[in-house]
DNA sequence: ATAGGCGCCTGCTGGC
DNA sequence: TGCCAGCAGGCGCCTA
C-alpha cells in the first residue's frame, strides 16, 4: 500500500502529534509482524522525548534521542495517533504521556516497528540493505549510469529500492506515463534525455501525490485517520480499459516483474 | 552477481 | 445465496 507519498503524509501528520512527547506505556499483540516486536525494548522506548519523526523511502523514523524506531508499513499498515475503542488487528499500541495512542495496524502484517540503539546501527541496517537515494535527490548522471547497466525493465528497475528508494507500483506506472516511456523498455536502451526525462517525471508525480495526501485505495489512512485524495488523479494505474486522458486510447494492463503494470499503448512506445 | 518466482498474510470482488 | 480463484499499494529468500 503504502509507497513514498503515503509515508511522508504519515510523518508530516504524526509530526505535531509526537515531537516532544514521551510513551508511558507499550502494548503489543500476540500475532507477529514481519519482524516481531522484541519485549526487550518496552523499557528502552519508555520515558524517552521523542526528538524528530523522519522518512527514508518508505520507512518512518522515530528518533528518540538517541535510540529510534524504524517503522514500516507493508501494505497494509496504519501508523496513527488516535483515542478511544481499537480497530482489529491494531498490533502495537505506545501510550502517550498525554493519554492519547499511537496505534500500529496492520491487517496483512507485511510491516514491522523495529528499536535501534542509535542512528548509526539503523544507517547500518540502510546500508545492508543498499537502500537507494531518495527521488528528490537523485543525481541525473547517477540515475542514467543505473538505468545504463542493466538489462531489466524500467518498471523492474523503479520498483528496485537500491536504484531509488520509495516508488511502489502504483507511482512507478504513474512516472512512466508522466515520462511517455513504455514499462518493458530496458535500462540499458534508455538514452540520456529519456532517463532525465523519466527522473523528473518521478519527483513531479510524487510531488503532485503528496500535494493530495497520497492515494487510498483500501486500506490507506494518514497519522491522523484522513485518506488520501491523489486516487482520483490515476492516469493509468487501475485503468484498465479506460481511455488515456491524453489520447483516448484504452490503457492496457500487462504483469511485468510480477507485478500489474498499466500504460498507454500509444503515449508509451517504445521508441521515442 | 543478478533476475525471476514464490511465500508471507488477510480480506474483498467477480464469475460461476 | 454460496463458493472459490484471483487479486491487492511490499519485501526477502531461494534458485538458476
């Protein structure tokens, strides 16, 4: 579910709600998460401020002085300040000091809350992971050397978090739209007006989808309850059949690097 | 090293 | 009405 833009509405909602607060108590579910929540750590996040909530492609940080959580939403987790009766499958639960909770939900449970001792072991997690650089600071050349030595699909390559860190399905069809490339196009064929082309086109859909609170679907909320709005702005993805806003022609849905990939058959040739 | 396929989970939808 | 296959915004592990 939730790709870049839902994340960052995430952080930017729970901002005001968390900073200088402090949890006063932890309650966690049976059922696991993709990575279970150490008992361990009740009493290292406990009575601590929290000093800034951050985002990293698609994972939320909490910094807590000096040791921080490292939340991830799968697809469909839920990360909100909230009072009053619980939703089911609400996993983890951290009490404020102002009696308010901060709830993890996640139906699916392909997301985790992780506790790092300090910043410098969850950049060694990042980097174990080579996660890439965010959109926004994407560097043209390095985006084309990328693109340049591989044999893989465009689409392929936007879902690879080490090329770039956030872009999920959806924002990745969105971008090759934007950009007029074909998604089974391969890297190594990309020229360097058309690998630019697609690097702005990345950072104008993700920035038009966080101007709208990124896209609901299903399961998707902000830390504060509120859906997104961008769904209605789809181009291509979840059009299947539907005419493109540019030409009217239908948009086709293939699956590529198994995944559903929608474009337009005619704004999105492979040449040109 | 790298690319594709599958598994992890639950819930909803559409076709029979 | 009921059942069941197929599908879903992510990622990590396995294999070739």
């Amino acid at each position: 579910m939730p790709e870049l833009p839902e994340v960052e509405t995430v952080v930017r909602d729970l901002r005001p709600l968390l900073v200088g607060r402090s949890f006063a108590r932890v309650e966690v579910g049976r059922k696991k998460l993709r990575r279970r929540w150490s008992r361990a750590w009740d009493t290292l996040v406990l009575e601590r401020r929290v000093q800034a909530i951050t985002r990293r492609g698609k994972w939320i940080v909490i910094d807590l002085g000096e040791p921080c959580l490292c939340v991830h939403l799968g697809m469909t987790g839920q990360f909100t300040v909230a009072n009053g009766s619980r939703e089911s499958h609400t996993h983890i639960v951290f009490t404020l000091d102002n009696e308010r909770e901060l709830r993890f939900r996640d139906v699916r449970r392909f997301g985790s809350i992780v506790y790092y001792a300090d910043r410098t072991a969850l950049d060694a997690f990042f980097a174990a992971n080579r996660l890439g650089p965010e959109p926004f600071e994407l560097q043209t050349d390095a985006f084309r050397e990328s693109l340049r030595r591989t044999r893989r699909s465009l689409k392929a390559i936007l879902l690879d978090q080490t090329v770039v860190a956030g872009v999920g399905n959806i924002y990745a069809d969105e971008s090759l739209f934007e950009a007029r490339l074909h998604p089974t196009l391969l890297g190594h064929r990309v020229t360097a007006q058309q690998a630019e082309r697609l690097r702005a086109a990345i950072v104008a859909v993700l920035e038009r989808a966080i101007a709208k609170r990124g896209s609901t679907i299903r399961d998707y909320i902000g830390g504060s309850g509120l859906e997104g709005g961008f769904q209605i702005e789809f181009r291509v993805y979840g059009r299947t059949g539907e005419a493109c806003v540019r030409c009217q022609t239908p948009i086709e849905r293939i699956v590529l690097a198994g995944r559903s990939t929608h474009f337009c058959p005619k704004c999105q040739r492979k040449r040109g």
